[in-house]
C-alpha cells in the first residue's frame, strides 16, 4: 500500500511540549482536518524518524498513545494505519489566497468546449465527435510494443523533427495523393497536436492586427475566436445549399482588402453542406484574383457516404494560396492528438519556426506508432468499418428525427460527416429548451456560439457519431417530448 514520500511534521524541539506530545498533536489535528482519512497508511516508525530527526523509539511511543487512544490501528507485517472506526470527517477545503499581478498582461477569455460532457448529463449529442469504443486499442498498443522491443528504439526518445516524425510524414503524403488527390512532399507537411494547434499556427503566421479574414456563417467558434485573438477584423459570408455565397465574398472584396477566408468545404461546419463543384472552382479563382489565402480546414474528410469523393481544394491547380489542415483525431479518437498542415513552401517554412518556439516537436512514439498502422493498412480497415458503422447511425437518426420531431424541424441528411444540422419551423426558446434537456440528462450544443455575434438560431447542430443505437433513439425521444412539452 503506498505511504507518503515525504511527512509534512512541524516538530520543535524548544517546545514545552515532549517530541512524542508534538508527534501526536499533529497526527491527531491532520486527521480532524481529513488529510489523513481513515485506513491510510503512515511512514514506518525508521522512516518518519529518519525524516523529521528524532530517535526512533519517540516515534514508537508516539505511534503505541495513539494507538492507545483509538487514532490509529496496527496491522500485522503491514504497519500502522490511521484508525478504520474513526467516524467519517470530511475534508477541509485549503484557503487559497489568489494573487493580484501588479504588471499588464493579455486577457484571454475563456474557452467555451462543447464537445465534453457536462456533469451528469447521460446521452451528449455533441458537435460531432467519433465513438471512442470503437477505436482499435489492440492494433494500437501492439504498434507501441513493436516499438518499445526494436533495437533502434531508443532513437525514438530523444528530440526529433520540429515537423514530425518522418515515417508518419510518409504515411499522410501517400493518404494524401490516394485519397484526396494533393501531391505534396514529405517534406512540407508539420504534424501538430491536433488541427486546433494548426489553426493557432496558421493564424499567428498569417494574419497581421487590423487583417480582414472572413468566415462562413454559421462558423466554427474556435475559429473566430482565434482569428479574433490575433487582432482580425471578422467578416461573414453566407452558407446556401451550395456552400460559401461566393458573389457576397467578391463584393466583399471590392470594397476590402481580403487577408484570408477560412472555409470547411467537404462538410460545412455547422450546417454540414458540402461545397459544390462550381463553388470550389470560383473561390479558388477569386482567391488568386484578390491574393487572398484560402484557409481550408478539412476536418473530417474520411466519412462521406455517397457514391463520389470530393477531392480538397488543395488539389485543385489553382491551389496555390491554399492552406490545408486536416487531423486523424476525427478518425482515431479524440485523445489521439495528431493534426497536420501543408501549404506554400515559404509560409510552411515560417509556420515550422513557430511551431518550435511553441512545441519543440509532437509525441514522436505515438506519431511512429499511428505511421505502422497506416503502413500495415489497420488505420484503413479501421475507416472502412466505422464508415459502416456511423452511416447505419446516420440513417437511424434520420429516422427517429421524423419519429419524434415529424414536420416540427427540416434538415437535409447530410451526405458526409458525424451530425445533423436542423431547423426548427416555429420559434422555440432554445435557452429554456436546453435546460429542460439537462434536467433529463440529455446535453446538446448550444447553437449561438457558431455565429459571430452569439446571434439567436433555430437551428440546432446534433452530433451522432459518439452514440450508438439505444442512446440514439433514447436521446431523440426524450428531445421530441421535451419539444412537444414546451410548445404545447
């Protein structure tokens, strides 16, 4: 059973008291704060001696009074603990004194996540996260053993490339040309921790204090939060069933000088629409008209579930002020922190610099393991199962939608990703409906965070990847009651 590493004891020995009256003054008072709760161990007799300077015998005689006296407990070649038929004493909470910084900083606001489940809550219908039980932890600790056991293993612990490992660097470029049809070395791809960190790394490259960047509306928060951060001045285009409004954008860019857009074309986040073949085709061109970089965040390209594969925008040959960030965390797991960018070689030089002063280099055994498991076709396997699994999700959502909202709320079954965007045909109050969901311990995302001004919505973005089948059809019926409840 563990014991302490260190004894925190106030012993004097000026004191009126006796070292083995001050031993157990503060063995008793420790336990009566609750620091010292019932059934934990204490230091051997050698040991506490050793550590706060005394004869051991004093320790001895401290520990047999207490003993005496019901504090504490001897257990045969176990040691002495502190007394199991003490009553319950709950555990004083520390005052802490916060500090008041007398110099200037930079403020950041919190950061609002909307893809953790709060307390309590059972069924989350979050902003579209993958299902973490389905993640392959076998093939994935086999990688780590393969890596641990090799000869070369200890090459592995030490500093690598600020831009990755290299093996794994391999891996994405091949993905890359098979699957999304973009030809890029090696060499200019950076893995980060995730596609947070490449959005932050891009931003701090790109976007200079009084810069205009513009973003789709709806919009991923956490971009415009970022972008706002960097002294950005924000500016919205409209998402139609096409995807970004494009004649909008250009009449925004006569009037303006455009330093980026940032746009999620395969599966618009939130609304989910995917960006048409005649839309890509004109941003692309616009962007080379008004030089402005294309900021394309590919998030979650492994799941489309129709017949074609809409390839990047970074494929195009007209992609030379575009900017590519994609991650495997949606494919792996959430936990699986692995992002990665590409883009023009003198921006991606720059990036990588930053990317050192920041994080001198990303989890290299992790990076190397995923790199085996892409090579040996695991990850591959792994994308083709749960893309089975999440379309069979998709469709019972669409199912159970109809079942219990029926022509209170239209949306468009998305064609890609792992949520549902929906439109409430009547006003509703969002802000009460939600918090009627969490007395039935239902969670959703609170819509006002996609738009720019926390402007009020009717539309909800309904996360299904993370559920199976009883939480699916669990959580939208208690959804569908709780909507018919509140406008009845």
């Amino acid at each position: 059973m563990l014991r302490p590493w260190k004894t925190i004891f106030n012993i004097s020995f000026n004191s009126d008291q006796t070292l083995v009256e001050q031993i157990s003054d503060v063995i008793r008072k420790e336990i009566i704060k609750g620091r010292l709760e019932r059934g934990t161990p204490l230091p051997g007799t050698r040991i506490l001696a050793e550590d706060i300077g005394v004869n051991r015998k004093t320790v001895v005689f401290a520990y047999e009074a207490l003993i005496e006296e019901g504090w504490l407990e001897s257990k045969y070649k176990s040691g002495t603990f502190i007394s199991e038929n003490l009553p319950l004493i709950k555990k004083q909470q520390p005052t802490v004194q916060k500090k008041t910084a007398t110099f200037e900083h930079i403020h950041y606001n919190p950061f609002y996540l909307t893809d953790r489940a709060l307390k309590g809550s059972r069924i989350v219908f979050n902003e579209g996260a993958p299902d973490t039980r389905l993640v392959p932890l076998k093939e994935l600790s086999r990688a780590y053993k393969r890596i641990f056991l090799r000869k070369g293993k200890w090459g592995l612990l030490g500093y690598s490339s600020e831009k990755g490992d290299y093996k794994l660097r391999e891996m994405l470029s091949l993905m890359l040309s098979r699957d999304r049809g973009l030809n890029v070395n090696p060499d200019a791809i950076c893995v980060t921790r995730g596609s947070q960190m490449a959005i932050y790394l891009v931003a701090k490259v790109l976007i200079k204090s009084g810069d205009t960047v513009v973003v789709e509306n709806p919009a991923y928060y956490a971009v415009q939060k970022i972008f706002r951060e960097t002294g950005a001045i924000l500016k919205t285009v409209e998402i139609d069933n096409d995807g970004i409004n494009v004649e909008e954008l250009e009449e925004l860019c006569r009037k303006t000088k455009i330093k980026a857009v940032y746009v999620t074309p395969h599966h618009q986040f939130p609304t989910t629409i995917t960006m048409k073949a005649g839309r890509r085709i004109q941003l692309l061109e616009l962007s080379l008209k008004y030089h402005f970089a294309i900021i394309e965040d590919d998030y979650d390209h492994e799941y489309h579930f129709g017949a074609g594969n809409n390839l990047a925008l970074a494929s195009s040959e007209k992609s030379d002020n575009v900017i590519y960030i994609s991650s495997l965390s949606k494919l792996i797991a959430p936990a699986i922190r692995i992002g990665y960018v590409t883009g023009p070689a003198t921006f991606m030089e720059s990036l990588v610099n930053l990317r050192v002063q920041i994080d001198r280099q990303g989890d290299t055994i992790l990076e190397h393991a995923i790199a085996e498991l892409m090579e040996d076709g695991t990850i591959k396997r792994h994308a083709r199962k749960v893309v089975a699994i999440y379309k069979e999700r998709r469709d019972l959502m669409e199912a159970c939608l109809h079942e219990n909202f029926g022509n209170a709320i239209s949306f468009n079954k998305p064609s890609g990703g792992l949520a549902f965007w929906i439109k409430f045909n009547e006003p509703i109050d969002l802000i009460q409906y939600i918090a009627l969901l969490e007395q039935k311990r239902v969670q959703i995302v609170p819509p006002g965070s996609f738009y720019l001004n926390n402007q009020p919505s009717n539309s909800l973005r309904l996360g299904y990847g993370s559920l199976n089948k009883e939480e699916l059809t669990e959580g939208l019926k208690i959804m569908g009651a709780v909507y018919k409840k509140l406008n009845s």
